[in-house]
C-alpha cells in the first residue's frame, strides 16, 4: 500500500512540476529533469527512507510496477527508433553529423578509458555513445517554437537522427556481438513484417501494434530490444509501411509526459543513493563527466556546421551548435537501458542525467527563445513526446 502510495505521490510531482514549467517557459522534459536531479533525491533521503521505512530497492520491487516499467519504456524507445528510422539523408546533414558525432565518442572513450574506474568495453562504448547522443524530439520543439525557418529545422532534425541511428545501432551491434545465440529470438521476431505480408495481412497498425507488442515482450524477457526494433522498424519500411501509434497524437503525448517518463526517470532515481554515488566520484572525475561532453559535442557541432556551411542568410553558428547540443529524452532511455543491464554505475547514471540537464538548459540560458517554450502537440514526425 506504501508503494503504491509513493508512486501515486511521484506521479503528482511530476505533474506539478510539468504545470509549473508550463507556466515559467519551460518544456515538460526539462521541469522533469529537474524534479528528477534534485527533488526526488531530497524527498528520498528527507521523508521516504526516514519516515515511510521504505528502501529504493522496495520501491521498485513489485511484478506490477516492472510490468508497467517495461511497457513504459518499451513505448518509450519505440517512438524514439520510430523517429531514427525516419531518416532522409543528404549531403549537408551528414557533413555536420560526422564531427557532430565522431568527435564527443572519441572523447567519450577516452574519459571512460583513462578517467573511470575499469569496466567492461562495452560500458566504455556506451559512454562514448551518451557523450555523442542528440535529443530528436526536444531540439525538434525547440526549433519548432523559436519559429526556426523550416529547410534549416529540416537539416539540423535530420543530424540529429543520423547521429542517434548510428548510436542505437552501434550499441545493438556490439551488445549482440556478445551473445550471438541472443540474436536469433529478436531478429526472428524482427521479421514478422515480412511474414505477415506474405499471410496477405497489410494493414499498417496491425503491423505497429506487433511493433509495440514484441517490445514490451523483448524488453521484459531481457533480449535484445534495439536489435529487434531496428529491424522490425527496417522492415517496415522496406514494405513501405508507416509507423501508426497506437493511440492518437494528442493522447500518446500526454501518456509520455504524465506516466511514461516520470515512471522511467522516478525507477532510475530511486534506486540510487545520491549521496553515496556522488562520493565514488572524485571531483576530477564529476567535472570531467559535466564539462566534457558539452565541450566536445559543441565543438563537433561547430566544426560540422563550419563545413556544411549556413543554412540560411544570418544564421548563427554557435545558435546551431547549442541547438545540437541538446539532450533529454533519448538520453533517458539510453541511461535507463544501460542502469537496468549493470553496464553503468549509479555514480555515472546521476552524474550524466545532471550533465543532459545542463545541456538541455543551455539554449534557453544562452537566450535562444522567442516564445514560451510550451508544449501543443506538434505533428507527428519528429515525435513530440518529450
């Protein structure tokens, strides 16, 4: 009863903080981020461990709450891979995507390499993957409410998701490349779109409902979720299929932004004693997880923009860059994945959540607003569901 309490008690906070935000400017992912980085540490250590006697390990422990974690974040991922797979590439955008992205991996590597404790290659490769990730869906609002001149939103959106395609992928890949006999049930189940073709079935949601459904599966069942929606989703486009959401925009929107999100960064949060998870880190080591990936993503980015050229008359290429920078959602997700699989510490996880926030928060600090950056449902590619 407790439990449940809690989660009920976090749910309202979250939606308390999305209203406040609303109302002072904010997007509903950055309040989020916020209520997450500092409010849910303070009430865990000041009332929920003193006073309710309940651990962050109880907290999460409930077959209902993991059944609900998997289908939250199995929506979750599948809109974000929805958007990846969606890439139209030219030449502009690839140019400022291959700095944009090789330079913070290098330095993500070698932060992991010659600044972390040692750890499995795999976990330096994801770091080097979160130093290198952009957010699609909330540099997308951000563009979308600055009123940014559409050829130039189209450009830097389409970055954005080449950069996360070869994120998402380059993690399936070498997570698979580990256990090859995990391989055979996500990529057999990525292939349902084919067989359903070939049973004469081509309705486009009976499709994205097996989409959906197969992930909440995979993710439950700890197989290998990328592989299978990267493919399931490559396949649907080779049938030249549209993606079609469950529900409609406005109510898969709210869904993410009341329930999905809070549910996912509330489960990553509470299981970690800030505190504790603070002090494994020394101070060398915290600035170089907030400032480095900063540093090296806006330097890709400059140097991307620089050699792509200005995508219109008077376009400001630092403006770009911050833009670029941005993080949130996709990070999120990642993070969460990476929590729940023991590729990374609960020090590392805290301590790049907080760097997200700061890179999330730069552009609207740096002045790059016009308009309140509330959210009102925008269309559905890129998905706005941060």
């Amino acid at each position: 009863m407790m439990i449940a309490l809690f989660w009920l008690l976090a749910l309202a906070l979250f939606a308390l903080a999305t209203r406040v935000g609303r109302y002072v400017g904010l997007i509903p992912i950055v309040s989020q981020l916020l209520l997450a980085t500092f409010g849910l540490p303070l009430l865990m250590y000041f009332w929920i461990e003193p006073q309710w006697q309940l651990s962050g390990a109880e907290l999460v422990s409930p077959q209902w709450l993991k059944n609900l974690y998997s289908l939250s974040f199995a929506l979750l991922l599948g809109h974000i891979l929805s958007d990846v797979i969606d890439l139209e590439l030219d030449r502009q955008s690839l140019k400022i995507a291959v700095p944009s992205f090789c330079i913070p991996f290098a330095c993500g590597l070698a932060t992991a390499v010659w600044l972390l404790p040692s750890q499995p290659w795999l976990s330096s490769l994801a770091v080097g993957l979160l130093f290198a990730i952009t957010a699609i869906p909330v540099l997308y609002l951000y563009l979308r409410h600055i009123d940014y001149p559409p050829a130039a939103t189209r450009r830097l959106v389409q970055t954005a998701i080449l950069i996360d395609l070869t994120c998402w992928s380059l993690f399936a890949i070498a997570q698979g490349s580990l256990h090859l006999s995990s391989l055979l049930l996500p990529l057999a189940g990525a292939c349902l779109p084919m067989l359903l073709r070939l049973l004469g079935l081509r309705q486009p949601l009976l499709h994205s409902l097996g989409f959906f459904g197969l992930l909440v599966v995979a993710e439950h069942y700890k197989l290998n979720a990328l592989i299978f929606g990267i493919g399931y989703l490559l396949c649907m486009a080779a049938l030249k299929l549209p993606l079609v959401l469950p529900l409609q925009a406005a109510w898969m929107n709210r869904l993410q932004t009341g329930v999905a999100i809070p549910l996912i960064l509330t489960f990553g949060i509470v299981q970690i004693n800030v505190h504790s998870a603070m002090s494994s880190l020394s101070w060398v080591q915290l600035a170089s997880l907030l400032l480095l990936p900063v540093a090296s993503k806006l330097l890709g980015n400059w140097l991307g923009l620089g050699w792509a050229g200005a995508s219109f008359t008077g376009a400001s290429r630092w403006r770009e860059s911050l833009l670029l920078n941005i993080r949130g959602l996709s990070e999120i997700v990642f993070l969460n994945l990476l929590l729940q699989q023991g590729l990374i510490s609960p020090a590392l996880y805290f301590a790049l959540m907080l760097m997200g926030l700061i890179a999330t928060l730069l552009p609207a600090l740096a002045g790059i607003h016009r308009t309140p950056l509330h959210i009102a449902a925008p269309a559905r590619s890129p998905s706005a569901n941060s």
